[in-house]
C-alpha cells in the first residue's frame, strides 16, 4: 500500500524493530557486531559503514524524499562535504547566487584547494545557467527558496537544462522539507538536508541528509560516506526520527504563523522591503506556488533606516536571537555578520545581503505574541528613541 506524506512521517522506513517489536527503533550503541564466523555477518559489521539506527533514518528519508537511497551525516556540512566528493580536479558547480553561507565556504576555502571551482548564478534567471554551463561543469547546485533572500528557482526547467547537457542538478533542500517540496520528483538528482533544522524541528541535533535515486549515484555516495566517515551517531540518527514524526503538524503551524507575520511585515511601513515567497507580490510567488505545496517559514526583511537595526535585535523579549532555523522556536538572525559572514563583502551587497537585512525564522509560538514582540522590538528601535 503506498502511503501519503503525513503517513509516511509515522511509518516510513523500517517501523519498528523487527527483533524485539519495540514501536520505536531502539538505539544501536555499539561500534561494532559480532562475526559468527570468518566473513559470516548479520549484515552489520561496523558502524561507520553501516548501523540499524541510522539505516532506518536513511530509509525514511529516502522515502519521504521520493528517492531510493538515503544517507545520513553528521552534520549538513558532512552531507555537503561527501556530496562535492563525487567531483575531480578541473571540475567545476554552477551555484545559487544566495547560498547557505558554510556552502560558500567549504567551496571557496576548501575545495577549491582541491582543484574544484564554481561559479556564482542567479539561478532564478534560466538564461544565466544556460549559459554558465561549459565542459567543465558537472553540476549545478541551487538552493530553493535560496538563503537568506528567499529567491525562488524554477528546479524543473533547471534539471531540464543540466539533464541536456548530461550535468547533475543537486537541490538544498533544508528550507522546505519533503513536507513541502520533494525535489526528485521535479527532476533533482541529489538532494540535501542539514537535518538540524525543520526535520530534527527542536534545535537539539546537529546532522545532514542525502538522498538519490539512481543505484550508480547512491553506490559512489556509500562508498564516499564510508571512506570520508563523517556519519550519524545512533543517538542522533534516533533523535532525528523522532523530529520527523511531528514535521507535519509543526510546519503546518510554522507556514500559517509565517504567512501571518509576513503580511503584518509588508503592511505594517517599517521595513523597506520583505522577501517571503508566499506574498502574491514576491516575485518568486507563482513558481514556488508550481513547484512547492507551501513557501515555508523563513522570512527576510530589510528594516526601515529610521530603525536601528542593532536595538532591534537587543529589544526582542520572546523571539531569540541565534544562528540557525527550523526549530520550534522563533529565532532570528543578522545575515551580514552572522551566517552569511563568510562571504565577502561586496558579494553579499551585490545580491542584497545589506547591514539592515534581518533573516526570521518563525517559529510555532502564538503569532500574536510574535506580531508583538516584533512590533515592539521595531518601534523602541526607533532612532529618535532614547
Ligand atoms: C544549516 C544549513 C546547512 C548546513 O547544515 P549544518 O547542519 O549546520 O552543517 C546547509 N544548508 C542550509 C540551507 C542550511 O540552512
């Protein structure tokens, strides 16, 4: 029987342990397994390359994803980091021009060293991919909606403009969740999570997600993920699971909270600008419509310079100020010199990372008291105010 999303969140993978019937999948604590004679194992043999616990968060993951094969990482930099492993010396990644800024950073600081180059696209604009795809590109790598400016990329016309040219498409898949998006269905061929955000949902768990179609693909990222090692621990594999159970209900609530706040925001004068792919006048709005069954939760905003955005943050009372997102918790951050610090200066101008640009990540508390705390955080910002 094939089982919907909100269905596949409570049973998807392997549920439960066939051993023992335990309802939950129990934590496989140990490094390694007992061999019942020379090469005769239990089909374990040690927990880099393999554990019951991360197995069955693999497996959900995969499911979730509408993909065959999922991988799990210590954190989604590992993912990234066992992701970009698959490419050689002279090769180089089309990249979203707004990215997770550790994305930017292990490309230009660290695999660079190792001969991979990239080249920054704005990759809403289908013409700017077409033609930055050469001979030595082998993928393009997008976010959708991109951090922190939310902008939207049509990922089936891009798939179809990599598959021409016989290039990968691989899709960060962080902001929205296979709740809201499943990227392989649109013709992504990888697609990423770091899991510490919407998936593990309580801002308790650092880990990362891949997840393939192809057996060729998932073969060579089995291969990597053992060889690089950078794999989830059981208690943490079992951490996630747990989050995944509730994504639904909590993103139900994060998009209407979300949808909410991002109308206050635009109607309410005190910020110049709001991106937030679910206003009807966001330019990304029809394609995420298309694409996605919902804009997410993540709201970028630029405050009005008759605000000081500095007070801002100190004068929030119930909304925190953190890196990170996805959490029950509403928290908010100042991309400019927090995660999107790594990236230089006049890159983060260009595209629109300014000082006074201000990234929300709503949370599922009452929206009033959000919509209050905002207002009252915006108004005792004021610079005439003492
Ligand atoms: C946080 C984040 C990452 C990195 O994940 P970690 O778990 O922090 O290593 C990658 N992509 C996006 C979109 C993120 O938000």
């Amino acid at each position: 029987m094939s089982l919907k999303t909100d269905s596949i969140l409570i049973h998807g993978g392997i549920d439960g342990d066939v051993t023992t019937g335990a309802v939950n999948i129990p934590v496989y604590q140990t490094s390694t397994y007992k061999q019942d004679g020379l090469g005769v194992t239990r089909g374990w043999e040690y927990s880099r390359t393999g554990n019951p616990t991360r197995d069955a968060l693999e497996r959900l993951i995969a499911e979730l994803e509408h993909g065959k094969y999922g991988f799990a990482f210590a954190s989604g930099l590992a993912a990234i980091n066992t992701v970009l492993s698959l490419f050689k010396s002279g090769d180089k990644l089309v990249v979203s021009d707004n990215i997770y800024g550790g994305t930017f950073r292990i490309l230009e600081n660290v695999f660079s060293n190792f001969g991979i180059a990239y080249e920054i696209v704005n990759t809403s604009d289908l013409q700017k991919v077409e033609d930055a795809i050469d001979e030595d590109v082998k993928a393009v790598f997008i976010e959708s909606p991109a951090n922190p400016l939310l902008t939207v990329t049509d990922i089936e016309a891009v798939a179809k403009i990599a598959h021409e040219h016989g290039k990968l498409l691989i899709v960060d898949n962080t902001f929205l969740t296979p709740y809201l998006q499943r990227p392989i269905t649109l013709g992504a061929d990888i697609v990423i999570h770091s899991g510490t955000k919407y998936l593990g949902g309580h801002s308790d768990t650092v880990s990362g997600l891949v997840v393939v179609k192809k057996k060729a693909l998932a073969d060579r990222l089995y291969y990597l993920q053992n060889a690089i090692g950078g794999v989830l621990a059981p208690w943490d594999s079992f951490l996630v699971i747990r989050g995944i159970k509730t994504l639904g209900v909590r993103m139900d609530r994060h998009v209407k909270n979300a949808e909410r706040i991002a109308r206050w925001l635009s109607e309410s004068g005190h910020a110049d600008r709001v991106y937030f792919p679910g206003l009807p006048e966001d330019p990304g709005y029809e394609i995420q419509k298309k694409q996605a069954d919902g804009p997410g939760a993540i709201i970028s905003f630029v405050l009005k310079d008759t605000y000081d955005y500095r007070k801002f943050f100190k004068n929030l009372k119930v909304i925190t100020l953190a890196e990170s997102l996805g959490g029950v918790e509403s928290l908010v951050c100042h991309p400019a010199t927090m995660t999107h610090a790594a990236i230089p200066e006049n890159i983060r101008r260009e595209v629109g990372i300014v000082d006074e640009l201000i990234r929300l990540s709503v949370g599922i508390e009452d929206v009033d008291d959000l919509i209050a705390d905002l207002e009252g955080a915006i108004e005792a910002s004021g610079k005439g105010v003492v």
